[in-house]
C-alpha cells in the first residue's frame, strides 16, 4: 500500500481519476495551497512528514521546481518517496534530467490522457523498459494510435494521437448540445470512426514508446 499525495485542482479531471486509488487501499493526501507558496521545501517537507510514497502532479510544478531551484536538503529523508508521475502537459526531456540529478532513487515518468476520458490513456508500466520521455505502455482496455491527415496509422513520424476503439469512460457529449452535433464536429469529423485527441505524438519505431508533442 501507498501514501499519495496529488497536486491537482479540485475542479480538473485529473483529479477525480486519483480518488479512485482509495478502492486499491491507497491513502491519498489532500492539502490546501500550493506546493511551493509557504516555503521552497514545502512539498519534500510534505514527503517526509506524511511519509509520501507517489507523488502526481502537473508538468508545470516540475517546471517551476527547477526554474526556482526548489529542491530537497540535507535534512530531508525522502526514503519513502519512490515514485513521481507528471502530466497534465507536455513533460520536457529536462525535466527527466532533474528530477534524475535531484531524486536519482526515485522513478520519475509522464503519463497522458485526457479530461474527454476521464482517465490516462498511456501511462508507465515498471515491468517494461523505459526510456527518457517516453510513456511506454496503453492502459487497459484503451487503444491509442498516431495518425497523419487521412487517419492512418504512423510510426516514427509525427502525427495526432487518437482513439481507434470506444473506451468505457469517454464522455458520451457536451453540455447544452443536445443533439450531439457540436460533439461530433469537434472530436469525430476529422478521422472516420476515431477520437481525434488534439495532441500531436510520435511512436518511436525501436522502444515503442509514445512521445508526447504539443496540442494541435
């Protein structure tokens, strides 16, 4: 069992998707505030207070974390600290580097997915290999592809990420269209029978990792 704490807002989709640790028997940390307002150690002051053993949070803190030079002291333990996930945007390849130079016995990984499904579509798998911002692994039940402008798909060449196979949590519309139009214009018109995500990405040909760009 796992300590996690998950630095994402309330109102954000992400949210919600880590709540459900609770059915695995996870205990998931809550606070007020923001993980580098009251102090530059807050959040490994955090880690070791509550004996942290994940931390989720959003691309950008990693960001801020390196650009304010926010990291662990001396006096910190972080021993229970063994896994960092970001997401919520791109995660830049520096990033990786970091976290790797400050927390070298932490695994640091990026995930991807969107507020559409409700959930992660590509996330890390610890049995696998894994390689330096790469997401190596689909989630079950999920099918995810890179296609170019006729919806076919590529690898080793940068395309838009999309949904080939319907997935239990993708949302069913949008709020106020009542006849689905707006829904399907926005998400199903450009490739046929697919979930067009609005991301672009490449397969890498030799590990099979996704590489997650930018937004369309």
């Amino acid at each position: 069992m796992g300590m996690i704490i998950d630095l994402l807002q309330v109102g954000w989709a992400s949210w919600s998707i880590y709540t459900t640790l609770h059915f695995l028997g996870e205990t998931v940390v809550l606070f007020d505030g923001n993980p580098y307002y009251l102090t530059p150690t807050y959040i490994w002051d955090l880690v070791d207070k509550h004996k942290i053993s994940h931390i989720l949070f959003p691309a950008s803190v990693v960001d801020e974390l390196e650009k304010r030079k926010y990291v662990p002291t001396e006096t910190h333990d972080l021993s229970t600290l063994k896994y960092l996930m970001a997401g919520g945007s791109v995660v830049k390849r520096g990033s990786f580097d970091f976290m790797n130079k400050i927390l070298p016995h932490v695994l640091f990984t990026g995930a991807y997915g969107c507020t559409e499904v409700m959930g992660c579509c590509l996330i890390t798998e610890i049995s696998m290999p894994l390689y330096k911002a790469e997401i190596n692994a689909q989630c079950v039940g999920t099918a995810v592809d890179i296609v170019d402008d006729e919806g076919n798909p590529v690898v080793g060449e940068v395309g838009e990420v999309a949904l080939s196979k319907p997935i239990p949590g993708l949302a069913l519309g949008l709020w106020g269209d009542v006849d689905g139009s707006a829904f399907r214009e926005k998400y199903f018109s450009k490739y046929q029978g697919m979930f067009a995500m609005g991301d672009y990405g490449i397969l890498n040909p030799l590990t099979k990792g996704w590489i997650i760009l930018c937004r369309r």
